[in-house]
C-alpha cells in the first residue's frame, strides 16, 4: 500500500523487526523435533546462522568453534588476516589499545599491504579444524581472491558491499563481472547487500547461491545517518524472499535469501525466518562472545560497506561464550543467548516444523506490542524493560 507523504509524493510503507509480531499457531509442536539446517547452494548446513566478516567477529579460531556448533563464519579477507601472518599479536594490540586511540591504530594497521599467500593459508588453518572455511572480500578484490580461497579449499565465497548490483556505471575504474567471477569458480558464492525485488532478480541471474539482505539496519551500518539510505529488514526479507520464489518458479533453481543486520535478539531472527530468510547472518550478537577476536567489539569489514572510516571500532559489550550464545543455557533474560532455542521454540509454538513452513506463518503488525504490558519489566529492569 503506497501513502502519500507529501503533494503527488508517494511512499510505500516498510515494517522492521519491532513492527510485527507473530501469530501463535491452531496447531503446535515439539520444538525439538522441528527441522532448522539450511542450505547455500551445495554447502549444508545444520543450523542456519553465519557470522559476519568482521575482524572484531571472526578468526580462523572462531570460524571452526561456529562450525563445530553447526553455523557458518565468514572470515573477512579485506582486513588483518590477509596482511599479518601473526593475527593473535595484532589483536592484542588493538585489545591493549584505548578506547581514544583504538580506532586511529585499527585504520593503521589496515594499511599494511594485503599478501596473497595468507588468503590460502586462512583457508587451511580453518579447514584443518574441521570446519566449512568461508571468506568474503568487496567486489575488486574478489576478482583476484576467489580464485585463490577456491583453489587452498574455501568452500563459500562472499562478495560484499554497502549495495551490490548487477548494472552498475562508472567511467573512472573497472566494473566487476560478477557473472564471470562467479562462473570462473566452482564453489558457492554469496553476493550482498541488497533490499529490493528486482535488483534480487538480476543478481539471481549471476549464478549465485545466495543473497544477503540488508541496508542500514545493521549495528555497524551508518547508511541511514550518512546518506538517508536503508529499507528496514522486515519489509525488505519479504520483497527478496517474493523475488527468490518467483525465481525458483522460473527457472527451477532456489537462491537462498540471507537476512544480514539488524538482529540481536532471538525474536528478531525469529521474524527474519518468517519474513522468508533461509538464514541469517549475525554480527553484534556473536562479537559479545568470549570466542570472538575483537573481545566484546567489531570492526573490520572494508569501508564500503558499512560508511565508517576503514577498521573503526565498535563496542557492543561481552554475553558469555558462543555455545550459550547459540544454544544456552541463557544467563540473561534479554534475548541474546540460546538463539537455536528461541528459534526452535518459536517454531514449535506457530506449528512449523520446517524453516520453510515458518516462512509462511501468519505476521501482523503489532507496534504497541514492544511496551503493551512492560511497567513492570521497566520498574524491575528485567528484560524488555532494560
């Protein structure tokens, strides 16, 4: 429906995570009997969450502690891994660093040249932890990094930017095929970030396995301060996931849609799943781990994508280890721990036994839901009311 916010101006309404709320089910079922593994193109995986690629989220350690625990983490290729051989000692300075003078030393350190021959060796030292080894880099050096990761054993490839799109117009540098990247390799790659139906329908034509979904909401992403741009992730999960469907009728081959930003909670994943994510991609939630690098902060991904000035860093806190993170049991009542357990439960109340079944379930909009009843809470400051 299209309002209009001005003489002959129209807007189409958009919905984000606090907006809705989902419909209990006529029908309920044993959360752990539900079915929540996922697949990108041929990599399966047990549970549907990846963890973002940021330096301050994902090493070669917490790439194979997430995918011990059946996710996925994506190891950032346009930040510190891909120009120190000795990682561990480069966080320990940011990690000794002041707040005041953390930022300035991060954008230092970033301007170390990038050495090829550590993109192989990231790719090994996760792989030898038994873990799917996952790297992502922006467009222009994706040309020269993809076939390097597929070639030491990556077995998923992103390409990311603040927006990725298929046409694209610049006469001052080189613009990237990303048809022809992705057809030079035989592995999955994921593209990203995009919003909006149709610019889905021609990043599908690519090739790729599966887009990321998200602009502006993400806790790192000033898009929305810096230049007014952003869809909130509600409304644009629904016109990706309505594009991959029309897709899949077309031609018979399913690209899966990645809700990326803006969750911290388990109720928001939640929402993202019925809005038509088949995963999610998280970030804050995963750098408060005790397994995260950055130690309660992120930071890391190339300036493109987030509008920050290149390894800024951001402080989002501590919340116990990645296990209590994904699977509990929870020490806080605010939503951020036992996310598995929130989405299983969640499932088992709308009586969906399957990510795609939960896709379907009934949404309404329920903005007064997020204070309707919280006096309490508030007065406690226990959670909803903190």
């Amino acid at each position: 429906m299209s309002f209009f916010v001005g003489r002959d101006r129209e807007a189409r309404r958009a919905y984000g995570f606090d907006e809705i709320a989902l419909v209990p089910g006529a029908v309920t079922c044993n959360p752990e009997e539900v079915q929540i593994s996922t697949s990108i193109g041929s990599l399966k995986l047990e549970i549907p969450f990846l963890a973002s690629a940021m330096d301050g989220v994902v090493d070669s350690k917490f790439a194979i502690a997430m995918g011990k625990l059946g996710g996925l983490a994506v190891l950032n290729l346009d930040g510190i891994h891909s120009r120190y051989d000795n990682v561990d000692e480069v966080y320990q300075k940011i990690a000794a660093a002041p707040p005041e003078s953390a930022t300035e030393l991060v954008q230092k350190l970033y301007k170390e040249p990038v050495k090829e021959a550590l993109i192989a060796k990231r790719v090994k030292e996760i792989k030898a932890g038994g873990g799917y080894a996952a790297l992502s880099s922006i467009p222009q050096n994706a040309v020269k990094f993809i076939k390097i990761a597929e070639e030491a054993g990556a077995d998923l490839f992103v390409i990311q930017s603040t927006v990725t799109s298929v046409r694209h117009i610049a006469t001052q540098y080189k613009i990237v095929d990303l048809k022809k990247v992705i057809s030079s390799v035989k592995i999955p790659v994921v593209l990203g970030n995009t919003v909006s139906y149709d610019a889905c329908l021609e990043l599908f034509e690519t090739g790729c396995a599966g887009v990321l979904v998200g602009v502006g909401p993400g806790a790192a992403c000033t898009s929305r301060g810096v230049l007014g741009i952003g869809v909130p992730q509600v409304t644009a999960t629904v016109d990706c996931a309505a594009a991959r469907d029309f897709y899949f009728k077309r031609s018979g081959r399913y690209v899966s849609i990645i809700t990326d930003g803006g969750m911290n909670m388990g109720g928001e994943i939640c929402k993202a799943f019925a809005s038509g994510a088949d995963a999610v991609m998280v970030g804050s939630a995963f750098a408060r781990s005790k397994e995260a690098p950055g130690r309660g902060y992120h930071w890391g991904m190339a300036t493109p994508h987030h509008n920050l000035p290149r390894g800024t860093r951001i402080h989002v806190g501590t919340s116990g280890s990645l296990e209590e993170i994904l699977y509990g049991p929870a020490r806080t009542d605010d939503g951020t721990q036992n996310l598995v357990g929130a989405l299983r439960t969640c499932m088992g109340t709308v009586g969906a036994q399957t990510i795609k079944e939960l896709q379907l379930t009934e949404i309404v909009i329920a903005p007064a839901i997020q204070h309707e009843g919280k006096i309490f809470q508030k007065a406690q400051r226990v959670g909803m009311g903190k």
